[in-house]
C-alpha cells in the first residue's frame, strides 16, 4: 500500500471592495472551481490531471477571509503557483496571499488559530459592547466551517 502525502495551503483572501469588517459571502466550491480554472489556464490539462485528484477546498471562514486548500504533495506546487494569478472569484475582485503551507491539517489550524487571535487582537478595540465582541470571537474561532461534503463530488 502507498501512503499519499497531502499539503494544506491557507490563503488569506483580500477583497478591497468589501470593507474588513463586513462577512465575505464565498462558498468553497465557487473558490475551488475558481483556482482549478487557473490552474487549466496556466498549466493546461497537464496542470489539472496532476492536481484534481486529491485537491479541495476543505476550510472557508468567511469573518477572518481565510481559506485552506488540500493538494497532494508535488502538485500544490502547480496550486500555490497559481493563486497569485487569481484576481476573482465569481464576480468579485481579490487578491489571495499564501499564508502556509502545512503537512497535516492539525498543523495549519494551529497556524490559523495564531493567525486569527492575532486578528482578533486587532479588531477587538474597535467593538463597543461586549455581545460584539462575543460575536466575533465566535465567528474568528469557529472552525466548523468545513464544507467537504460539498467537494466530495471531487474525490473519485
């Protein structure tokens, strides 16, 4: 039997026409069918056939705007090389920063669970009552959001 390694890619995704405090409304089969269209154009059917088999959108939190990509190990390279190139999703204008790139998804939520505190931090003076800041601690630490039952359409 043989192992498949995995890497997890988290991407932060900046959308400047969204203002940050506002939710970001992205679901993760729109984001994954857009980086696999990237991917078809910068890479063509080489690039596709190489990363469709293992690759998901396994995590999008849509406060913090962040999201984490599962390839198999060798092609997130064609995955990370494409993100810089993706500038929408659906109709709207981003720009997506590579953030990690993780063996083990323990170890990306790890990452996000530092990442996200720190942005927690940052808003957190910016929120008058204290049900505000209850909410967005709820909303920054869910990590609930994994919509793999929508990607399972990808794993055979």
């Amino acid at each position: 039997m043989v192992r498949f390694k995995n890497r997890y890619v988290t991407v932060e995704i900046n959308a400047p026409a969204i203002p940050e405090n506002k939710p970001l409304h992205l679901k993760s089969k729109i984001f994954h069918d857009t980086v696999m269209d990237k991917i078809q154009l910068l890479y063509g059917d080489f690039g596709v056939a190489a990363v469709k088999m293992g690759f998901l959108a396994k995590y999008c939190n849509e406060n913090t705007r962040i999201a984490i990509l599962k390839s198999r190990h060798g092609p997130h390279k064609f995955v990370t090389s494409a993100l810089p190139f993706v500038t929408k999703i659906g109709k709207l204008e981003v720009n997506l920063r590579t953030l990690h790139v993780g063996a083990t998804l323990k170890h990306s939520f790890m990452f996000i669970q530092k990442h996200q505190r720190a942005y927690l931090d940052s808003m957190w003076s910016e929120l008058k009552t204290d049900e505000e800041r209850k909410a967005l601690e709820s909303a920054v630490m869910d990590f609930s959001k994994t919509d793999v039952a929508i990607n399972l359409e990808y794993l055979t």
